[in-house]
RNA sequence: AGACCCAUGGUGUAAUUGGUAACACGGCAGAUUUUGGUUCUGUAAUCCUAGGUUCGAGUCCUAGUGGGUCUACCA
C-alpha cells in the first residue's frame, strides 16, 4: 500500500522546509475559490492536493472564498462550493473564511503603501492606463499622476471609498516600475471604485480590491505557510513577494503547479458556463459536465475522484489528462461498492419452450461477487424473458458466445439454454427468440454436463419493470476542443452526447434504487438513479460502461 | 519578438538528487471466469536537438528548437 514513495516537487518542498524547522506549528494552506461559478474536477485536484497535504503533514487547510468582485459573485455558489467540498470528503473545521471579511484590513494596507509613496491614485481613463503600459517589449510610460503628494493621494483615496468619485474616474495604483519587463510590475492598479452591493458587505464600499492585492495579503494574514495556485499566476509572483515585503507582512510563500486538463472537455468556468447558457447541457450539474456536481449526479464516487487527482499527480507540465484513466478510477471503486442487477436495454423476447407456461420459481442472485457481505436478491424465472437484442445473431461468427440457432447459451443464475429458433416481423425485424432449457443445469446444481461459453443477463416477463435510461457519451467529438483557437469550441460539440433509451426492462429489484445507490447492470456498465426525475418514474443515469472487449475488437 | 516557466513511452507521473530508465492508465497477446466484467501473466513502446563538464549525464552548464503564460478597473 505504501509503495508509492516518489514524492512531488511540492512535498519536496514542504518536507524540506520541515527538515529546516521552518514550521514547527505544521503547515497552513488554503483553497480559494471565487464564489463566481460550480466546482469542476480541476479544482476537485487543487482540494485534493491542499488538503491532502495537510492530512500527510501536520497541518491546516483553510477555506477561503475570494470575493472580491461583487459583479459576478453570489451566495448561491458559495453553497454549491461548500456542498461540492465536502461531498468530496474534506472538513475546513472552523477555518471558513472571506476575502470581504479583510476589507478593512486591506484597505489599512493601501493606506500604509500610500503613506510610503508606493502608492497613487491616479484618474486615467482605463485606455489611458492600457496605453501607458507599454508592450512587452517597449517599457511602459508614468501616469501624469503618479507624483501625487502622499497627502492628496491619502485624500483622493479616502473619497474613493467614501463614494465621492464616480465608478471608473479613478483607481488606486502600486507605485513600482513601468519599466519592469513583467508586466505586473507596471504600476498594477490594486483598488477600483465599484458602487455595487457585495453579497456579504453590502453597500459598505465603494472600492474593492483587486486580485493582486488581495490574495497574497489574506494568504498573509491567515498565516498561509505554501499558497499552492496554477501556473498562470506564475508572473504574478513577483508582484506577489513585493507587497508582503513593502507591507511586511507575514511572508506566506506561493508555489504554481500544473492545472488539470480533460481530453474530450473544457475545463474553464467561462467555457463550461457558455455550454450552459447556449443549452448545450442542461446546467451546470448535467452529468456530461466536468462539474463535482455533474460527476455526482453521473454517479462518480467522491472516492473514484480523490483517486484519480492523485494518480495524475502535481508537476509544472502543461497535460491533458486521457478521460480512460478517469473513468479506470470510477470502475475501480464502483466494482467494489455496486450491487449487481440485471437490466435489459434493448429487449427482445425469449420464449422457452419447454418451460410450462403456469410454471414460475424463485431464483437467488448475489449482488456483489467483489463482496460477500452484500448478500443476495431473490429474482424470478418463467417461461417468458427478455434478453438483449444484441445478445442474438442469426448467422453469427464463430467466436459469437451468445443466442444463435442450435447454440447453447446461459442465463445468469439461472439455466443453460439451447437457441431452437426465432420470429421475425413482416419487416424482417426480429420479435421473438425461442430456445429449450435444460432443468438440470440449474444454476448452483448444474449436473446437466453441458457447456456454455457464453452467459447472457435476462429479465423475467412476467414481473419486469419498466425504466428509462440516460446514456452519455464524451461532450465533444475532438480530444482538445480549444487546440484550435480559429475554431469555434461550441462547434465541436458531440450531439449524441445524451441518448435517453426509453422502455428499458429491469427486475423489480430496481424499483427500491435510491439515489445514493450505485448499481452495476450486469454485462453492461455502472449505472445510479437519476434523482432529478419524478419519484414515480424509473430513471437511471450510466456511470461508466464496462470494459467491452468484444465491442472493442469490433465483435469478431 | 521582452520576461518568466516547461520539455522522459500513446497519456500522465517517477528515478535513492551524477551511477545508463520505473509505476499507472491505454494498446497487444494469453490464462481464469456462470458478467466478453473482475483477477492474473506476458509483451511492445520513452530521456527534444547539438555541444560541453565528468570515469560516468534523464539529472549539471551553454546554445538551439518546440510549447505555455503575461500588456482586464476579472480571478
């Protein structure tokens, strides 16, 4: 189990820090969202990292929601982010905290920057502020207000948040270097008049503080020890590092890793909130969307999904990760955890022949191999079944171990079977499969001698079910959809990604399904309740396929 | 093209920190199997290029090449 002992560039880091006795108090990180949108499994990687290292190391994971911008923030998501966080396991205990809740606190910071003269406001329209940057390869200009007294600045500042000045008349600006070849370094502005009610503050400020002067500055004040983020902000470390020292502040140290990439999705919050607005998917939590709480109503285990952010491990590689080792994860725990059940997709009716028509038994099933502890189900047998159509062939190939013409065939817990002929419609469609079964092969008392290579999943007539199932398929019909930038990602959508598959038979077991449950339709693949669907209606949703060896090397 | 970052099988991630490449997924082949599932076994496939340092380089240095990020009053 503990066979795993390569350790990431950031466990290296932190133990090297601990063997230094940096830390005696353990580790403190932090994961920050904007309430802004839902979860996806990209950050589903960044909960796992942070506070699987603090499982690992002694130490804290702080929750901390960035809000910042009242514009695009809302309660709303923080709830989703919360629910998503600990359906996925993970306990911030009491460490809850919010950007907002520092206002106060940063604005003192914007004060002492001004005091210092690394501050100023200045009244260039945002053109002007664009202009004056420069271009990576020509320095930037100085604002004609950066040489503001500290007095006029402290007052133009204050009347910013008093709401004296108009929405974008003026912003707060770091006073450092327009020459500086890292472009945010060039005077980054760090406060902006928005007259906007915040969902936590209210109409409390006019001015808000933006991402660079606030991040590092909580991560400050909670004592981050390791503020792990993705590699885009890789340029605003320096910026970063700067204003913990100017301020001398607690020096929390951020560290960029690799975000996670999905082959066949997008992983960005403006994209997946695109899918949604252009009803591509239903909502964010459709189950083709990459969302925690898309995967949760797919029926992906929290369990299958910690897993799979550890085995695809922290480096500062651009990935794309392939959907196969995703979906390995959810089999490799749903195999373990998922009560078998027979359910047949696509019926066709099998008649046995010798099987007396008033004649039904009880029959039992396990419902799990992979545990005996799950016990077992009782399922009826008669003279009518359903079996799947794509279970018979009438001319098949040799290596076809399923109904055909004088083949013999077993049903799952139940008899061996000898296929004695079949019915078609005027239309050549086929509509009933006849067959002979031998009593003594009865399942568990097989003394019949006989063999069957193949064994088929079936559905007693008489007490079926009926039930709809929802089949998904990948989102998109190429592996990276944004490669191509002169390509529009919305036009490389799969549309057969969702195919409802209506009249669905399944054993009466199914009727008892919860939500919660995660079922394993026998020869099939994973499948959980859809629990959006009416309490009366039989909904199920696919989790995963099995793995189909067969249908891989094309049924030959 | 300025700064910063990255480069190991098809995909990801490792390599006791300088001692000639491993693990997982995927592929292929086989065994087992009352799920063509699971399990098991085997197999193919990798250090971006060129120099340099060194007894020895995936690891260090230089150059090149390729890729990524950055010029929002978003985060």
């Amino acid at each position: 189990m503990e066979k795993r002992e390569s350790k990431n560039f950031i466990e290296q880091i932190i133990e090297k820090d601990l063997a230094d006795g940096k830390f005696p108090n353990g580790i403190i990180t932090r994961f920050p969202p904007e309430p802004n949108g839902y979860l996806h499994i990209g950050h589903a990687k960044s909960i796992v990292l942070n506070f699987g290292l603090t499982q690992k190391y002694k130490g804290k994971t702080n929750l901390r929601f960035d809000d910042t911008n009242p514009d695009t923030e809302s309660i709303e998501f923080v709830e989703s982010i919360k629910r998503d966080i600990r359906w996925l396991g993970y306990d911030w205990e009491d460490r809850e905290y919010f950007t907002s809740d520092y206002f106060g606190k940063l604005y003192e910071f914007a004060k002492d920057l001004i005091k210092r003269d690394l501050a100023y406001v200045d009244d260039s329209t945002p053109d002007e502020i664009l202009a004056g940057k420069g271009t990576v390869e020509v320095p930037g200009t100085n604002s004609p207000f950066r040489e503001r007294s500290v007095e006029e600045n402290l007052r133009l500042f204050e009347g910013m948040k008093n709401g004296e000045f108009a929405e974008g008349s003026k912003v707060l600006r770091a006073k450092i270097d327009m020459s500086q070849p890292n472009m945010h370094m060039r005077d980054p502005v760090i406060y902006r008049i928005k007259r906007m009610a915040h969902h936590r503050t209210g109409n409390e400020w006019n001015i808000y503080p933006m991402y660079d002067f606030a991040h590092g500055q909580s991560d400050s004040i909670e004592e981050i020890t390791h503020s792990l983020c993705t590699l885009e902000f890789e340029n605003h470390r320096p910026l970063y590092n700067w204003l913990i020292e100017q301020l001398g502040i607690y020096p929390s140290r951020q560290i960029e890793f690799a975000r996670l990439n999905l082959n066949y999705t997008v992983m960005s919050k403006r994209k997946l909130a695109q899918l949604v607005e252009n009803g591509v998917v239903e909502s964010w939590s459709d189950p083709r969307m990459p969302t925690i709480s898309g995967m949760r109503n797919r029926g992906y285990t929290a369990a299958a999904i910690r897993n799979f952010c550890d085995r695809v491990g922290i480096a500062k590689r651009d990935n794309v990760i392939d959907m196969s080792l995703l979906e390995f994860c959810v089999r490799e725990d749903l195999n373990k955890v998922s009560l078998r059940r027979m359910a047949v997709l696509d019926p066709v009716k099998l008649i046995i022949e010798n099987y007396p028509e008033d004649q039904h038994e009880n029959l039992l099933a396990e419902n799990n191999p992979e545990d005996e502890t799950a016990g077992e189900r009782k399922i009826t047998f008669g003279r009518e079944l359903y079996i799947e159509r794509e279970d018979f062939m009438e001319d098949p190939p040799k290596k076809f171990f399923r109904m055909a013409p004088g083949r013999f065939v077993r049903l799952k817990h139940a008899y061996i079977l000898e296929c004695s002929g079949f019915k078609k419609d005027d239309n050549g469609e086929l509509i009933e499969v006849h067959a002979r079964y031998f009593p003594e092969s009865k399942s568990g008392s097989d003394t019949s001698g006989i063999k069957a290579k193949g064994t088929l999943h079936w559905v007693n007539a008489a007490d079926a079910m009926e039930a709809k199932v929802n089949m998904y398929d990948r989102l998109f019909k190429v592996a990276e959809p944004l490669a191509d930038k002169k390509v529009d990602f919305l036009d490389l959508v799969n549309e057969d990604s969702l195919n409802v598959v209506e009249g669905v038979k399944v054993e009466p077991a199914l009727a008892e399904a919860g939500s919660k449950d995660h079922f394993q339709f026998m020869r099939k693949g994973y499948f959980v309740r859809d629990k959006n669907a009416a309490s009366d209606e039989l909904v199920f949703n696919m989790t995963v396929g099995l793995r189909d060896s067969w249908a891989k090397k094309g049924g030959k």
